[in-house]
C-alpha cells in the first residue's frame, strides 16, 4: 500500500509544475510505442532511480488494470 501512496504523492508534485507535459512523459515511458505501458517499461523506465529499486512494478499495473 504505501509503494501506491508514494506513486500518488508523486503524481501529486508533478502536478504542480505547470511545464509538465504528461503526454511527452508517457512516450518517455512507452519506450516501444506500443500506445500503453507495460510493467516492463516502467520498470527499464526507473531501473536507474534508487527510490524504484525492488519495486514490483507488475503489481502496479495490474492494480491500475483493476479486474482487467
């Protein structure tokens, strides 16, 4: 619960930089254009950031999914 906490509190701060273009971050992120993202995505997407490490990223996205 508190990894789907930190994800909406970033989201939260995001949402205040008035220059943030989500749609040029969602092709950051669908690095294979496939027009959705996929765990793996994010998870190559922060593989670099210290805050992601051992993030189960699949949880995620079937958490965002719901019953899909």
């Amino acid at each position: 619960m508190a990894s789907f906490v930190n994800i909406n509190y970033q989201k939260k701060l995001l949402s205040y930089h008035g220059s943030f273009k989500p749609m040029e971050f969602f092709r950051e992120l669908d690095s294979d254009q496939q027009g959705f993202l996929t765990s793996a995505s994010l998870a190559s997407y922060f593989a670099q950031d210290e805050d992601f490490t051992n993030f189960d990223f699949e949880s995620l996205v079937k958490y965002w999914n719901g019953s899909e």
